[in-house]
C-alpha cells in the first residue's frame, strides 16, 4: 500500500510542534543522545542531542568531517567569469538606459 503525501512524515529531525521541537527529541537526547538519521537530501546523517555529545563531535574532525561521500554531486560555486561580465554588462546596460529614460521625462 502506498501512503499518500498527507500521511509521510517529515523526518524527526526536522518536525516541530509549533516553535518547540518534537518530544521525540527529548526521547533521543534521553536515551542515545546521538542518532543517525536521513537528511533532506536522502543522506545518513548525525542527530546529536547533547550538549556533551555536540562539543565532542565537533572536536573529532577524524569520524565527523564534512567529506562529501562517493556519487555526491555538487552543486557549481557559481557562474563562470563569462557568464558574470554579460550580467554585468547587462546591468550596466539597464542604469544607463533607465537613467537617460527619466531625466528625459521628469520635467520641473
């Protein structure tokens, strides 16, 4: 049987109960204060929960680091230096057309 879109539940990590996280949080941070979950982008992913927890796995740059994992694409930084002197060319354009456009209808 297939759950329609109403009934998927977003992750635990990301529900809420109006500004407040879920009391399934404080079950985490009770019990294994350290869990992995699936992130927003279908990845695993560290919930820590604990204050402790947090300071530790910020500190442990071996077994927590930001190395993305084999098949991660990644997204471009940005557009190449072509594409970045055609807008502002572009918007060169534009301040000097608009600019010669009022002072060509604002009459004193």
């Amino acid at each position: 049987m297939v759950e329609s879109p109403a009934a998927v539940r977003p992750p635990v990590q990301m529900r809420r109960d109006a500004f407040d996280p879920v009391p399934e949080l404080a079950e985490i941070r009770d019990s294994v204060g350290v869990q992995t979950v699936v992130n927003a982008f279908g990845l695993p992913a560290y919930l820590v929960t604990r204050h402790d927890d947090v300071k530790a796995m910020l500190s442990d740059h071996e077994r927590f680091s930001n190395v993305r994992p084999p098949g991660f694409v990644a997204v471009p930084d940005g557009p190449d230096e072509d594409e970045q002197a055609r807008s502002r060319a572009g918007i060169q354009f534009k301040r000097l057309f608009l600019s010669r456009r009022a002072d060509s209808t604002v009459r004193f």
